[in-house]
C-alpha cells in the first residue's frame, strides 16, 4: 500500500491553479457553459462525470473531487507481485452500464478459476460444492428441496422489473427520490424497501431452513448483515451468489478510472470540507476545500503517486503555514459521496433547509493473508480443501473466507502458498490468524465502511437536495452496487442536464431494448 503524505498533499494546490485558457475564460457568473463539481471519486462520481459530458458535450466544465484514489471502493492491494481485489469484487451479467462500459474501453474478464464451495455453521457444513453441477443439484435439492430452484427464479423476476430503468433513463426520465425511481419499475420495488428479505421469501414460499442457511450465507458475504435487511438489498446479494459473475482485468477500479478518463474532467486531489448557496450570485453554490493531510489507509494507483511527485518537483512557493483551503464557485454539485454522519465529514451550510442523512455504513475488515492454511481449523482435511467458505451463523468471528485470483496474469495452478480474503466485522486477533494458518507470508487488512446498514423499514432519500445540488449516493439505501451506482449517477446527470435546459424532456435517445 502506498502512503502519500506530503507528496499527495501537494497535488490539489498545483491542479486547481491548472485550470486552462477555456476553464478560466467561463468564470463569469454569465457565462453560457456550466461549471459542475463532482464530489467523490467512485464508481458513481467518475459515471456522473462521464453521463455529464455525455448530455453536455463538450459545453461543460466538470471538477471531480477525489481526496484519495480514483475508484473509491473499488481497490486491489498488491501481494507479491500481483494485484488482488479488496473492494467491490464482482459483476452481475445483467448489469447494462458496467457491461457496456467495459466494452466500450476496451477492458477484458479477468480469468476465473473453478472454486468449491461450503457452507458452514461453525460446527459443521450443512453444504458442499463438487465439481459436477448434477451431484450439486442432487445435494441442494436433497437438503432444500424445490426451494433449490425456486432461490433462483425470484431474483430474475425482480430483475426483470429493474431492468425498465435503462429503458427510462434511455427516454430521459430522472427522479428527484429514490422512492419516485423504485415505484417507476413495478407496484412492489417500493415495498420491498419496506419489508425483511425473510418475510418477503416466506411470502414467496421458500422455508425458513433455506433463509437461514443459502440467503444468510450470501447476504454475511456480500453485506456483511443478515436476511433481517430489506428485501430489495436481500435479492441483490442472493443475485450475487450466481455462478456466471465476474470481474475486469486488472480489477474493476480500471472501470472508474476509464469513465474519468473519457468524462474529460479536472480531476482536483482535494477534500471538500463545505457546500454552500454562492453569497455572490443566486443560483450557484461554493465549494470549500482544503489540502489533504496524510491520505493514511488510502490506496493509490501507480500513476497517482507518479503525477504527485512530478508535482512535489515544482512546489516550493506556498510560504510555511498558508492556508490551504480554497473556494470555487458552480452552478451545479453533485454530492457522489456517503453523507451520513460516520462516512462524511462535509458541511451543507446556510441552506434554507436543515439536512438530515441517518443511519450508518456496516464497518467491513478484509484481511489478506498469503500463506500456507490449516485445514482442520475450518473443519477440512487435507484431502478435501475449499476455496470459498460461507457461513450460516452470523455469530462467527468472519463473513466469509476464500481462495483469491490475483486481477491478472494469475494462473489456477494449485499452490500451497495462496492468497486469502477473509471478511469480518473485527479486526481479527493475530493469535486467531496463527490457527487459521500454519504459517504466514504476509497480512495486510482494510478496513471499509462498505455499505449502508439495511433495516426492514429503510428510509429512503432525495437525489436532489435542492435544485442544482444533488446526492447521487441516496440511491445506495436501495441496494449498494456497483450497477446501482452507475445508475444513480445516470440519474442525478439527467436531472442537471434538465435543470440547466430548463427543459423537462431533455435527455431523450434513442430506445433501448431490454434484455438480461
């Protein structure tokens, strides 16, 4: 893991006194080109820069904001040699916008490797993958019976519904909340925000063994919670236990980095500190910022760290101890960042309006281990090692725990030295590790506040706050995922480019077909 300290603390200064002829040219508050803030640099803040110059052309001057790596919680770490995913890990075939994007940048699939799976309670595994897809039927229907195939008929009927969005959004619809966009799609995506993923698979038919063990064991891998969470998330983690997922090469952080790329937009190394209506112009906003400090626990791509030390060669003029923070003013900002109290440390002041964003990010560790496992601690043999275990017990000291690919050039050679990922909800003790393993090569762990924590009754939010200022993350309290990022970001662009054409028809293309 790269550490940026003074280095990366010199970027910002340098990149917002580098704006080009054009950029300051259209600084006059009449000016006829808009000038946009994006603030964050995820998944979701690189799309809405990208969907921006999409609708605007190249009548548009976008800022992102990015005080750490480009991607946000998409990441890999880098072990012995090789990359490995320790963000958002997976792509669900259906999903549109990811699928096109990687197309459309000329990414490649990473390579997969085949993997055996077990469910585990802690005491035992009620559930064992083989290599043979009909002995695996055969186990899950002897243990589940028709609920087998019935957990996987009913995420591709909520699915069917969900896909209309791109339909919408190829008409140019937007929406100003979260709940308008889900009640757009069918008559019960509203509710099922409002309803535990238990009780709406019970209602389905589906019995409580298969609850606890098959959507527990994939909503503890990829939520790190319990099927007590709405339905909604619920389907979308039990949408990503299917067997045809998978990833780009060089790990899907290069998805976000393309979208920033082709978006033509100013990337500015900078914290955003406070949003506030412009004192000097009606209808604009300022944006406060200031240097970042330390980026401790951040992640940073190779190129990042080479263009901040280009940057460290030519700074030397700020005398000791000016002040850093630094104003700009827009016409519209888009908030693609959590702003919830524990992940956001941004200032919506002097706005006419009290905002309120509750609840709170499920804190996630992934520790990455290379080394040599035991197998008993996990109630294996020698003979018969899993790559991935899931558990059905929420008690446990982790999630999940499984064999790693690296993001390229990795091979599916069999090694008594491999990478594993474990999820946990703690930080796990090193003299637990030293049972997990019999020896360790190395340990590295992030720590994620990963995705919202899901309730039964979820609140759901604004996209737009006020006109010209929006919050594309509103769109997570429905379901955190890279697609769904992608398609708030989507949104929140369409409803600036209608703003600034004052025009509620503007957007529109040309039909999309839908498909899976």
């Amino acid at each position: 893991m790269v550490r940026g300290g003074r280095l990366l603390a010199i970027l910002p200064l340098l990149t917002l006194h580098r704006w080009s002829a054009a950029q300051l040219l259209h600084q006059d508050p009449g000016k006829s080109v808009p000038r946009i803030a994006v603030v964050g640099g995820g998944i979701g803040g690189t799309a809405t820069a990208y969907f921006l110059h999409d609708l605007f052309g190249d009548d548009v001057l976008i800022d992102l904001y990015e005080s750490g790596h480009v991607g946000g919680r998409l990441a890999t770490l880098p072990i012995a040699g090789f990359q490995y995913e320790v963000g958002g890990s997976v792509i669900h075939p259906s999903n549109h916008y990811v699928s096109n994007f990687v197309s459309q940048f000329g990414l490649s699939h990473a390579k997969t490797c085949p993997h055996l799976t077990g469910l585990f309670n802690g005491e035992d595994y009620v559930f064992t993958s083989s290599n043979s897809d009909l002995i695996d039927a055969a186990k899950l229907f002897l243990r589940y019976g028709w609920d087998a195939y019935r957990i996987k008929k009913v995420p591709g009927a909520v699915l069917q519904d969900f896909i209309k969005i791109y339909r919408l959004q190829q008409e140019g619809q937007a929406f100003k909340d979260v709940a308008s966009l889900l009640s757009a799609l069918s008559k019960d995506m509203l509710r099922m925000t409002q309803v535990s993923t238990t009780d709406w698979l019970m209602e389905k038919g589906l019995s409580p063994q298969t609850i606890n063990e098959l959507v527990m064991s994939v909503a503890q891998c990829n939520y790190g919670q319990t099927p007590a969470m709405h339905a909604l998330v619920g389907l979308i983690a039990l949408a990503g236990a299917d067997s045809s997922l998978w990833s780009v090469e060089g790990g899907n952080k290069r998805i976000a980095e393309e979208l920033l790329k082709h978006s033509r937009a100013s990337l500015l190394h900078r914290q955003v500190t406070h949003v506030a209506p412009s004192t000097d112009t009606p209808d604009r906003f300022m944006v406060r910022s200031k240097e970042v400090e330390g980026l401790k626990n951040t992640l940073f791509t190779e190129a990042e760290v080479k263009v901040a030390a280009a940057a460290a060669e030519e700074y030397n003029a700020a005398p000791e101890g000016e002040e850093l923070s630094r104003e700009q003013e827009y016409d519209f900002v888009v908030l693609a960042t959590p702003l919830t109290s524990d992940k956001s440390k941004i200032r919506l002041a002097n706005f006419t309006q009290q905002f309120t964003f509750p609840g709170h990010y499920e804190a996630i560790r992934t520790t990455m281990v290379r080394g040599v496992l035991r197998p008993e601690s996990l109630m294996m043999t020698e003979d018969e090692v899993l790559d991935e275990v899931l558990v059905t017990n929420p008690k446990l000291m982790f999630n999940s725990f499984g064999l790693q690919t690296p993001v390229k050039d990795g091979t599916c050679k069999e090694n008594a030295v491999g990478v594993w990922k474990i999820f946990s909800p703690h930080n796990i003790p090193e003299e637990h590790l030293d049972i997990f393993f019999k020896r360790r090569e190395s340990t590295d762990v992030v720590s994620w506040l990963a995705y919202p924590h899901y309730s039964s009754n979820q609140t759901l939010g604004n996209f737009e706050l006020v006109p010209g200022l929006y919050h594309l993350n509103a769109i997570e309290w429905a379901g955190s995922a890279m697609e769904m990022s992608v398609i708030g970001a989507k949104n929140v662009a369409l409803l600036t480019y209608k703003h600034w054409k004052n025009d509620p028809d503007a957007g529109r293309k040309a039909p999309v077909k839908e498909e899976l």
